[in-house]
C-alpha cells in the first residue's frame, strides 16, 4: 500500500512536446515586439495573396457576376481547352517565350557584369557617382520611358533616324516593325532596370573577405584572376538563387510596357500572354476564359520553378529548398 501510495504520489514528468512548446510560448513572449511588426505584412500576403486564390475556381466556371463564385455553372477544363486549341495559342506562346528568353539570356548577365567593374573602382567618390548614375533610370515611370523610346526613334525628328539619314540610310519606322520590336524592349529594360539589379550584386560582393583580395594580391594575381576566383565563386550563391527567381518568372511579363508599346503593325511579335489576357478579360469581359489563361501561364511558372530549382539542388548550388 506504501508502494503504490508513493507512485501514485510522485509528480508526472513533463514530456519533451510540453517542454518545446513551452519554450515557444516563452520565446514567443519575450519577442513579442517583433512579431507585432510582422503581423502587418503577414496580413497583407494573406488578404491579397492568399485570399484571392479562391477566386481561381472561375477558370472552371462559367462565371456570370451576377451568380457569383459558387452560383456560376461548372464546365472543368473548357476554357483551358478553347485556349490551347485557339489559333492564337502558338503565337502568344512562342513571343513570349522568345522575349523573355531573350531577357533572360541577354539582360541578366549585365547587372553581374555592371556590378564587378563598379567593385573594382578604386576612387570612392567615382563609384558613388557611377551608382548613381547607373541606378537612376529605375526611378524613371514605364510610361516616360516608353515615351522617350517614341521620340529618340521617330521616323521624322527622332535622333535615331536623324543619324540614319545622315549617313545615307532611309529612315525606319522602329516602333511599327515587328522584327524592331523585341530588340527596343530588350534594351530598354535593360537599360532602365540594370542599376537597380546591380545593387544585389554589389551587396553580395561587399560580404566577400578582403583578406581573400591581399593573399591573392601577395601572390600576384592581377584583376582579372581576383574577379575569376574570387568575386565571381562569392557571389555565385545570389546569382543562383535569383536565377531560379528568373526562370520562375520566364512566363511572367509585365504587360503595362508591352501594351504601351503595341501597335497595329507589330502585333505579330508583341501580342504576348499577358496582353491578350488583359484584351480578353477587362476589354471583352470574358472573365473565366481570361483567369484559365492566367492560372495556366501561373502553373507553368511554377513548374519551371520547381525543375530549375531540383537542377540546382543536385548540382550542389545555392536552391530556395
């Protein structure tokens, strides 16, 4: 009876769950600033990112705004049907995949390539100026530069034109001719968003030990082998991981500068994905066939996302899981 009374008695040991869970409510009080500050952003993906996610199910209906979400006929996977069976389907898939491919291949290396030289400057005031400058033209609205774009290439007053004729040339009609059109995005995207990319770039090069840079100087390693075996191994964790952010992006084009850009005559190259959703969706108000293309441009995104980033994984690069 003494037995049994003593074992009945003693105390219950906590179990390792009720220990961890009481460690994280006490961590969770002692941070509790901190998670108030985060709440607001954790709000925001909720309400726009999340939330609106269950407006998707209209790719699968026949949405009428008056019926609603769930009044609104089912009909699957028709409109995915109508779109890739269109005959439009080709041509929207291969311009947008060829410009931004085209992005990609071109305007990705030369932020990288912007930001060594720039890390190489020896006069600080120099470098400053150069950021500056380089980093600028990402303040500038889509709008004003395509703008600019009308006026420097101009068929009748712009520079570009003015200096063709000059040498003896005929004046082209850039923004009118579809072969002109994706080599006049291109640039200037690059042009615009080039800067503003460097900045990653050049953060990621400060992180790099200088003592590196002084071995490699003691050795005689001149700039060109420091860049080499140094710079670019340092920073190729964040051209890894934004690489991937690209390629998962590929299908992804902002439509605002296309659709500025978009003329008659040189819709064979710049009707995109994004554009005739636009055209489809707010212009025609055919609202499940437009969200059927988006969710289908969404899935593809995701699943080049995923492949790019297994890729990375088993060649032993920087992967965001």
């Amino acid at each position: 009876m003494s037995t049994e009374s003593s074992v009945k008695s003693r105390p219950r040991r906590p179990t390792r769950s009720s220990i961890d869970l009481h460690t994280r409510l006490r961590l969770l009080a002692r941070s509790w600033q901190l998670y108030v500050l985060l709440l607001p952003a954790v709000l925001y993906i909720l309400v726009f990112k999340y939330w609106p996610m269950y407006g998707a199910q209209i790719a699968f209906r026949n949405y009428n705004p008056s019926d609603g979400f769930a009044g609104s006929p089912w009909v699957g996977l028709e409109h995915f049907e109508r779109f890739v069976t269109s005959f439009q389907f080709e041509r929207l898939l291969v311009n947008t995949l060829t410009l931004n491919a085209l992005g990609l291949l071109i305007a990705f290396p030369v932020p990288i390539i912007l930001a060594l030289i720039v890390n190489q400057l020896q006069s600080e005031r120099f470098k400053k100026f150069t950021q500056t400058v380089l980093y600028s033209p990402s303040f500038i609205s889509v709008v004003v530069v395509v703008g600019m774009i009308h006026l420097l290439f101009s068929p009748r007053s712009g520079i570009v034109n003015n200096a063709i004729v000059t040498f003896g040339g005929d004046p082209i009609f850039f923004m009118g001719a579809p072969e002109w059109f994706r080599p006049l995005y291109i640039g200037s995207d690059i042009w615009q968003n080039a800067g503003f990319s460097m900045i990653v770039y050049l953060a990621a090069l400060t992180a790099i030990d200088p003592a590196l840079h002084e071995a490699a100087r003691v050795d005689g390693a001149n700039k060109w082998q420091r860049i080499r075996h140094i710079d670019i191994p340092g920073i190729m964790p964040v051209i890894t991981i934004l690489f991937i952010l690209a390629i998962g992006n590929l299908f992804n084009l902002g439509f605002e500068k296309v659709l500025i850009m978009q003329t008659d005559l040189n819709l064979p190259t710049s009707e995109v994905i994004q554009t005739y959703v636009y055209k489809a969706g707010l212009q025609q108000a055919q609202f499940s066939y437009s969200a059927a293309i988006g969710l289908f441009n969404s899935l593809i995104n995701l699943a080049l996302l995923m492949t790019f980033n297994w890729v990375a994984r088993r060649a032993g690069q920087s992967s965001l899981w």
